[in-house]
C-alpha cells in the first residue's frame, strides 16, 4: 500500500496500480503534489500557470470512475503538465513571450485534448524559453528555471520547465515539444526519460503557429520509460486534422522485448567538442547495451554539420521573421536575442530558404544509407555539461571555445530527417550531476526505441534517484 505522505514519488503507472486497488485517490494526489509544488516550486520557476482547482474537480470525477472500475484509460487520475508552448483551453498560454502574454486559447491543443480525454488531471503550465528557440529557460515574462540538482544550473531548453517539475516530484508526466532537442537535452540534464517521436507519430491541431514547420513535435518526459510508453498509447494516434498522422502506420507501444540490434555509436560530430564527463558516462551506457545483446560499434556518420547548422539558422530566423510580422508593434514585445534573430530572418532570400530545405532531403538520403546497415544511432542527448541557469549557452567544452549551439550540435539532425529518438539516463557525473544519451531510429522506429528502454531501464534503474532539493 502507498503512504499518502509520498504520492508525489509514485510513477503514473503505480499511481493507476493504487486507484485499482483503493489505496489512494486522485484526490489525495492533487492535495500531496499542491503542497509539494507550493515549498519546492519558488526554488526551481517550473511552473508558471497552475489550475489545481480544476485538477481536484477533475479528480473527484476521476475518483468516481476508478470506483465504477471504469477508468478512462491507465493514465485517469493521473497529473500532468503542460510546457507553456502547447495551448490548453481556458488557460492562459504564452510560449514564454510577452506577444502571448494575456492570452487564454478556447480549446486544447490535440495532444492535450486526448491527455484530458484519457482522464489526465492537467495540473498547470511550466516555463519555457521565448518562443522556443534558446537552449536555456529564461523569459522576460516568467524569469529563470532552474535545475533541481543544482539550482545555480539550468535544467536546459527549451522544456526546462518541464524536466524541472517532473525532476522534482512535481508530478511524474510532462507533456513537452522537441524542435531541435528540446525534449532530450533537458531530460538528460535532469536524470529523465524523454521521447521525441518521429514526424507524424503525434498529431497536432488548435496550437500556436509553426516557426518550425513540421521539425518541432510534442512528446513526453516522465521518471521511467513505462509512464512514457502510457502517453504515447493516448497521445501518439492518427488524426484527420494533422495529414502527416494519417501517413505512418500507428503502434500500440506494446512492451514485449526488443530484437537484438546494430547500433553506430557516434561519440563526436565531427571535430565539435565534448565534455569528457559525458564521453566517458555514454561511452559506458554502449557496454550495458552490448551485455543485453545489442551489438554496438563506435563510427561517424556522413553528415556535412556544418552545412546542417547554417540550414537549421535559416529555418528558424525565417520562421520567427514571419511570426513577429504577424504582430504589430513587436520590436517592443520582445527580448534582444529574439530581436536580433528576427532582424536576420529579415534578410535571408527564397533562394536560401529552398537551399535549407535541400539540405533537409539530403540529410534524409544521408541517414537512409546508414539505417540500411544499423538500427540505431547511438550518441550523447548533449555535448556540454549544465551551465549557470541565466546563461544562454556554455562558451567553453572540454576547454575549447563554443557558440550558442555548441552545446546541442547531437539533437537538431533528428528534427531535421523527422527521425525518432529516446534520451536515456547514463551514469552520473562524479559531482552526481545527470547524465544522458540518445537512441536515434528512422521514422517509424518509436515502439523499438521504447522497447530498448524499458530493457536498458531494467539495468539501470533511475526511477528513484531523486535531487537533493526534493529527497
């Protein structure tokens, strides 16, 4: 039987094993996680919006129907968050910038409408960079997020909000996005699971405009691979209003072992640093998949990175470029960073843009050949260890200088080629600061690379491992 004093510690799936069994309520869980969130939240800036009135509500519905022992699915009853970047109805969402500041959307975005469908208890919004576009969680709206294993640090971007509360025990699923890593940095740095599906696998609807056309999409981060698993049997199904759903063929997550697998492990891209730290932590991960019988071999993969990065700027200037030209009067509503971005979409041409998106089918021609000898791509989720949370990016790794995107050159290629990935947690560093890699499949390879986690994660269980700040 649960303690009621530590429901906040209960994974999504043991939460659903007590309402069976009568142990505890969903009401009893919305009182434990309010008042955990109202002692550790001020420390950390995870959540910027909370609804815990209309989560009791929905859990006293919830409650009535675990009694009936008709549950809506083994997410009902269950709390979640939603990064600020997702609308959800009646609740103010600002994609962490003052040009949403004062907006309250009618209607959930899809994936969240099916979360809440499913029963889900939707506890509140968490912080996310402006706009989405920075690798840190800091806004001129909401200020700083910080990490719960050190608070000096950032839990990274942009779902550092997200990795934040379900880090500390401020309920075990986040419902996040991934544009160009967003879901697997943070998730490394916090000691989670996290999934970026492939293109299509989760259908989108009703949400803020696209900066980053079809590269962003919305996938969890939770404490174990199972309670990822759980959403993505809600979440992760075709529908009408987003026609790439409709093009792969959709799984049922099942939970049954994995094949055994070739996997490339690509420690470095290129000539870009690492910290050593995480080399040697990712690099160990590769001995436990080999000992369950995967056979890894240390490669490089035929990737022109340069040429990626000087796409992936283009993309996402010209995206914010056609954004703030929606809104009159931006140059006032916005930060300077945002601002100088902004100014530079302003200057690219058709011409650039066209030879952005032939970069993109390149890299999906590249990544094909590689898939027709592997499986899996196995890398670090991150180059750099975490930073100062109000630092935009580390200048420095393993002791040479980087720009603003040194830190994330591991994650951007899979949004790019619509790939799937899954950060899992590696060994921690010695100062017990998290650490993580990423299992990268082709499109369609979800249900496999949850199968590799729920195997690795028998191995390496970090389900209890719990921040100093939230032991």
């Amino acid at each position: 039987m649960v303690s009621t004093n530590n429901l906040w510690a209960c994974s999504a799936s043991e939460l659903a094993h007590a309402y069976a069994g009568g142990d505890c309520s969903p009401a009893d869980v919305i009182d434990c996680l309010a008042h955990r969130i109202e002692t550790i939240n001020p420390h950390l800036n995870a959540f910027v919006t909370l609804d815990l009135e209309g989560a009791r509500a929905a859990a006293v519905a919830s409650e009535a129907r675990w009694r009936a022992g008709a549950p809506l699915s083994a997410l009902d009853g269950v709390p979640v968050s939603i990064k600020d970047n997702l609308t959800v109805g009646g609740m103010r969402s600002t994609w962490g910038s003052a040009l949403y500041a004062q907006f309250v959307p009618d209607a959930d975005e899809l994936p969240v409408a099916r979360l809440r469908a499913a029963g889900a208890l939707i506890l509140g919004k968490t912080n996310c960079p402006e706009l989405t576009v920075h690798g840190y969680t800091d806004n001129l709206l909401f200020g700083v997020t910080r990490n719960p294993w050190d608070t000096a640090l950032t839990p990274g971007g942009s779902s550092g909000g997200a990795a934040a509360a379900v880090s500390a025990g401020l309920g075990p699923i986040a419902l996040a996005t991934d544009g160009g890593g967003s879901i697997r940095r943070p998730a490394s740095y916090t000691g989670l699971v996290g999934l970026k599906p492939s293109r299509g696998r989760v259908a989108r609807a009703n949400g803020f405009p696209s900066v980053l056309l079809d590269c962003e999409v919305v996938g969890p981060i939770a404490r174990t691979v199972e309670d990822m698993r759980l959403v993505m049997q809600v979440i992760g199904q075709p529908d009408g209003q987003d026609p790439l759903s409709t093009l792969l063929s959709h799984e049922t997550f099942e939970c049954d072992a994995p094949r055994a697998c070739r996997i490339l492990h690509v420690p470095q891209f290129g000539d870009a640093p690492v910290d050593r730290e995480i080399t040697d932590s990712v690099t160990a991960a590769t001995r436990t998949l080999e000992s369950l019988g995967h056979r890894v071999e240390t490669g490089t993969v035929p990737l022109d990175f340069d040429a990626l990065g000087q796409s992936w700027s283009v993309l996402s200037q010209t995206g914010l470029r056609w954004l703030a030209d929606r809104h009159a009067g931006w140059e006032s509503q916005v930060g300077p960073a945002i601002a100088s971005l902004i100014a530079a979409g302003g200057t690219l041409s058709a011409v650039q843009y066209y030879e952005a998106l032939e970069q993109f089918a390149q890299l999906k021609r590249d990544l094909a050949r590689v898939f027709e000898r592997y499986d899996v791509i196995l890398t670090p989720s991150a180059a750099a260890m975490p930073w100062p949370a109000a630092d935009a990016y580390p200048p420095v790794i393993d002791g040479h200088d980087v720009g603003p995107r040194g830190h994330a050159v591991f994650t951007a290629f899979v949004n790019m080629s619509g790939c799937a990935a899954i950060n899992l947690p590696a060994a921690p560093a010695p100062n017990r600061m998290p650490i993580g890699f990423q299992l990268v499949g082709p499109v369609g390879s979800d249900g496999l690379l949850c199968k590799l986690g729920l195997q690795y994660e028998d191995t390496f269980d970090n389900s209890r491992s719990w921040p100093p700040l939230c032991g």
